[in-house]
C-alpha cells in the first residue's frame, strides 16, 4: 500500500511540474527585433516631463505613439494618435498647469509592457490646485514607447485652503 502511495505522489509531482513548465511565462513576450527598455527609459520619460521638454519627451515615443489620457467622452479616455496630436495634447497639458510636476516616480517593466506610478501637483490658471496619485500603463516597441495609458485618481483642492 505504501508503494502505491508514493507511486501516485510521484505521478502527482511529475504532473504538476510538467503543467508549470508548459505554462506560459507571466511576462510579456516583446515582438521579434524589439529592443528591451529598462526603467532609466521611464525615468528620462518623467524627467522631461518634470522639465516641460516635449522635444525630448517625443523623441522617446515611436512615430505612430498613442496617448490615452485620464479623461474623455470615451470609456478608456480620449485617444490622441500619431506623434502630431500626442504633442499638442501633451502642450495642453503645459498650458493648463504651467507649474505641473509629476514626484515620487516609481517605474516597472516586464517585457513590451511598463508601468509607473507617480503624484501629480499643478496649479491652473484660476488658482485651483490639482493633487492626486495616478499612474501610466505603457506598451514599448523598438525600445521606445508605443502606447502611454493614463490613469489618475480626480481630486481638485480649493485654492481657498
């Protein structure tokens, strides 16, 4: 009885651990001829953005980016394609909080895919102030990157306080 018990455990063993190497990996397969992008990439990214620089924050985006803002009539946002509308859009940005800073960037890869989490603070024009964590879900191709898809929380201080 006993070998009959440690027959069936082996076979049990042996089965999971055919089943996890046929699994696939959890990370993200980056297409053929693609370069693999470190975090140093996403922290240039937020840098530039620090520093208002839309001709290096474009130069690190693929001529056919795509930018999902945090808002929009659409369910995942408004879509801005192509690196003419991604510019104005991120000019917008600019225009609207000339003070916007995104602190405490946190960066995450794992194969064509990234993510960073950061605190956005910017002040608009009227005087109301903007605070509020939010995060950016990108897609990578030839070592640049290929899709930015943000998400923030929506908060608005009121510049009285």
């Amino acid at each position: 009885m006993k070998k009959l018990i440690l027959l069936f455990a082996s076979i049990f063993i042996l089965s999971i651990s055919i089943s996890l190497k046929a699994q696939p990996s959890n990370k993200s397969k980056l297409e053929k001829g693609d370069i693999r992008v470190t975090e140093k990439l996403l922290q240039s990214f937020a840098d530039a953005f620090n520093a208002h620089d839309i001709n290096t924050i474009m130069s690190l985006m693929t001529p056919d980016c795509v930018f999902q803002a945090s808002s929009g009539d659409e369910a995942d946002g408004k879509k801005f394609r192509g690196q003419d509308e991604v510019r104005k859009a991120f000019e917008d940005v600019f225009k609207t909080f000339p003070d916007a800073h995104w602190a405490n960037a946190r960066h995450f890869i794992s194969g064509n895919r990234g993510f960073s989490e950061w605190l956005f603070t910017g002040t608009k024009s009227d005087g109301s102030k903007v605070e509020v964590t939010g995060c950016d879900l990108f897609t990578f191709k030839n070592g640049k990157i290929a899709i930015k898809n943000s998400y923030r929380k929506n908060r608005l201080i009121n510049a009285m306080k």
